[in-house]
C-alpha cells in the first residue's frame, strides 16, 4: 500500500516542525474553524477574488483560502532555491538558443521539430535578443511532493503565471485571523516582493530608456481570472495599470501612455496578456487587447516586454521531458531538482505504452494550464479514457503521460474539523542581473477529499507557506 507523505509529521507520528504543530495542537477544531470563518469574511470584504471561467454559479469566486500552514524547513528549502535558481538560468539560454543560433539543435540535444512544432513558438521571435538577454522576467515552477518524500518539478511557467498575489495576501491574513500560530517560529519574510519584482522590471529597460524609467501593468481587462492579481501587483509596485486601448506606438515605434497630461513614454510592459493577443499587426488579426505595432516597437529597442514573448516554448510539457537534458547542456550541472516521468506521445514506442497503460497513467495536453484536459488515468471511466486514446491517435504531439504522483498532505479545515488533504507548491522566481525566489510560494490544496486537482479553477484552495529560517542574528520574526 503506497502511504502518504505528511508535511507537519513523520510516518511515527514525531512532529517536523515542533514550534507549529505544538500551538495547532492547542487549538481546538471549534476554534480553527472560527478563524477560517473570519478569514473567509475578510477575503470578501477585501475583494480578494479569482474568476472561473463557465462555472454555473458565476464567474467570480472569493480566494479560497486555508488557515493551516505549510511549513517548510530552512535546509529543504535551500535545495529547492538552488534547484529553481539553475532551472531558470537553463531555461532562459535555451530560449536565447532556440530564437538564435539553434546550437542545441545542431548537437542532437533537444529535437527542433519537437520545439518548432510546440504551438507557443514563435517564429516572430527568431533573430531577437530581448534587452539584457532576459527572456523569463516571473517564473513560477509548480512542485509537488511523492509519497516518498522526493520532490519533483511537475511543470515550468514562463509566460504569465499567476498566484503571487494570493501569497502575499494570505500572509497578512494570517497574521490577522491566527497570530498566536506564529510565536515561537521565525518566518522568511516575503512582504518586498513588489519592490524586487519593479526593481527586476526597471532594470531590464531599453539601453535608450531615461535615468527614470516608466513601467506598466498591461491587463486583458476586468474579466480576465487574475484581475485582481493585475490591479495588486499594479498597486503595489505604485505603476499604472493599463488596457491595451491606453497605449500607442507612433512612427518612430516607441510607445507611449495617454494621460491627463499628455503621452508618456512607456519602457516595460509587464505584459499579462497571453502572446497571441498582445498585437493584431503581428499575431491575431482579430485582437482587441494588444497593442497594434507593439511588436515592431519591441523588437525595434524600444520597449522591454517581460515576459518576452515566445516563452511559452519553453514551458511546453513534451519540451518539458528535456530539461535536466537542457540544464546539462547549458551548465553542465546535473539538475539539482528531478522531472516527473514523461512518456512523449509524439515517439511511437512510447505513445504504444501510453495507449497501453492509460489506466495507470496520467494524460496531458502540452499546452494546457489550470488544470484543464488532464485525465487521471486511475480514476477515470473507461469512456473517459477511449475518449483520451482517441484524442491521442488523432494529435500525438499535443498529449504527454506521467505516472500518478501521490501528492503530500497538509491537515485543512473541513466542516469543522482537520482532514488531510493534497498540496502543491509553486515558487515565484524574478530572473534579471541576479535571480530572486521568494522564500515559501503558493501552496494548493485540492479540497476535495481523494483528489489530487490543486488548481483552483477545479475547486482547489490555497495556504499560507512558511519557510522556517534558522535562528540567527538575521532572521526577521513576523509579529502580528
């Protein structure tokens, strides 16, 4: 029988983190469901939402939140900061490699019909070096767990990922509905995270940008799932967030902001406009939300997009199976943090195993996100799992197959009481002159009991991460 990884106690019984389990313990189940209560009022009050898109009770959805945290150990989150410090330094050669000389091609590393025919490569790209050679500005890297305790990077983000303002918010509600749960435990501090991520932007300006550069949030608008994360972010770095109809490029392709007082100069675009949208002149003709010549300016000088578009390529799940490969080739590391098992459905031999073991496997599309198009193999149907082959034979290039993870579990508050539930991790990286992780991350939970769908558009939740630092002189204490 596979057992379940317990990140607050060992398969004994003994708690990892003693300071935390030992004040949860002397909280009542009657009390922690209290303080989710308030914590579920203050998410409302805040307007701290998310959208789901065809759901049947509306679109938007108050920030599911959890007040039991997830705590991780100074020395494990070590190794991971290093893992995803060499995994981003990899990844952003490789996009500078694929939209350049193609080198890795050229030595058999990584085959180029696999990336060329990934739907996120852009041949627009080709020939461009965004300023500074920066490509992944954000980056969050989703982690799990196994049963085992070894954790592994289930997928890589490098296009406009999502979450970071839900940890940073879940943070302050915590010290505000349970503070007595931080005595005795000393906390990484995450609260400067939007001035390290204006100051990673800034610093990626156009050579011929002023001593003042001017940035931007650029939001699809108010019906985009992370509006409220746009307008935050926008807020909180003290920017202005903008639709696309507020920019324009003129004739020398630079690109400016109308205002009250006239145009302004805009340099960085922290873009949260997936690529396809962002310039009817270059990519969709039918885009309402981009910018026309906004691609002309940027690869004109003018304007640091972050993320620099063609990202995508690198996040595709079938690239995916190739980047301890990549990290080897660019570093010559081996990779410090370990891949799922991925079987390519586009190599025959392994599409007939796929095809073969469908009940044991987990299928997914490679450019997918939010939790959409998986098929857990295990607990599906038998309709539900023809459909799936049937959808490989027809597009083997777009599906991958891993096997079944059993993701580790954090005690939740359910109906009153404290049930194990599955987790997720994501860490948010800022890549620039130095590369940044902000210590803990976004941790999900699938609040369905048995489900292993953290994704909050599937009725997933979130919780507070702490990274527990040693005790030293430098260490900052969060006190409510």
């Amino acid at each position: 029988m596979v057992t379940t990884f317990d990140e607050l106690l060992t398969s004994d019984g003994t708690p990892r983190h003693p300071a935390l389990s030992e004040c949860l313990s002397s909280l009542s189940a009657e009390v922690l469901a209290e303080r989710q209560r308030h914590a579920e009022e203050e998410l409302l009050e805040k307007g701290i939402t998310f959208a789901v898109y065809g759901h049947n009770d509306g679109n938007e959805k108050i920030w599911p939140f959890d007040v039991v945290p997830r705590p991780i150990s100074w020395d494990e989150w070590a190794s991971i900061e290093a893992g995803l410090k060499q995994r981003i330094r990899a990844l952003n050669l490789f996009l500078d490699d694929v939209y350049g000389a193609g080198q890795i091609f050229k030595d058999g590393v990584v085959p180029e019909d696999l990336v060329k025919s990934a739907k996120t490569y852009r041949p627009e790209c080709i020939g461009f070096r965004p300023p500074g050679g920066v490509w992944t500005h954000v980056v969050g890297t989703d982690l799990v767990r196994n049963h085992d305790g070894t954790i592994y990077v289930l997928e890589d983000n490098l296009r406009c990922p999502s979450g970071v303002s839900y940890v940073l918010e879940n943070r302050e509600i915590m010290k505000r509905v349970l503070p007595e749960v931080f005595y005795g435990s000393t906390i990484a501090s995450i609260e400067d995270y939007p001035e390290r991520l204006l100051d990673a932007l800034l610093k990626t300006a156009p050579s011929a940008s002023s001593s003042t550069p001017t940035a931007v949030v650029l939001t699809p608008g108010v019906y985009n799932s992370a509006y409220f994360e746009h307008s935050f972010l926008a807020q909180q770095m003290g920017i202005e967030l903008v639709n696309g109809t507020d920019l324009f490029v003129d004739r020398r392709d630079v690109v400016w902001m109308k205002t009250t007082h006239g145009p302004q100069r805009v340099d960085v675009i922290y873009r949260r406009i997936d690529d396809d949208f962002l310039d009817p002149e270059a990519f969709r003709p039918d885009s309402m939300l981009g910018v026309p010549g906004l691609m002309r300016a940027y690869r004109s000088g003018n304007v640091t997009l972050a993320n620099a578009p063609g990202t995508g390529v690198a996040d595709d799940k079938a690239v995916y199976r190739y980047v301890p490969e990549i990290i080897r080739y660019y570093l010559n590391e081996n990779a410090i943090l370990e891949n799922v098992p991925t079987y390519l459905c586009s190599e025959p031999d392994q599409c007939r195993y796929v095809l073969s073991n469908l009940d044991k496997l987990v299928v997914k599309p490679t450019n997918e996100s939010g939790g959409y198009g998986i098929l857990m193999g295990p607990q599906a149907s038998q309709a539900e799992r023809d459909q799936c082959a049937e959808s490989i034979r027809k597009d083997p290039r777009n599906y991958i197959a891993q096997p079944m993870l059993t993701l580790s579990t954090v005690p939740t508050v359910l109906n009153r009481s404290l049930a194990p539930r599955h987790v997720d991790l994501r860490p948010f990286i800022l890549f620039g002159e130095d590369v940044f992780v902000l210590p803990g991350g976004l941790t999900r939970v699938a609040l369905k009991e048995g489900s292993m769908i953290v994704n909050s558009s599937q009725g997933g939740g979130s919780k507070d991460t702490w990274v527990l630092l040693r005790d030293t002189p430098f260490a900052r204490l969060h006190r409510p």
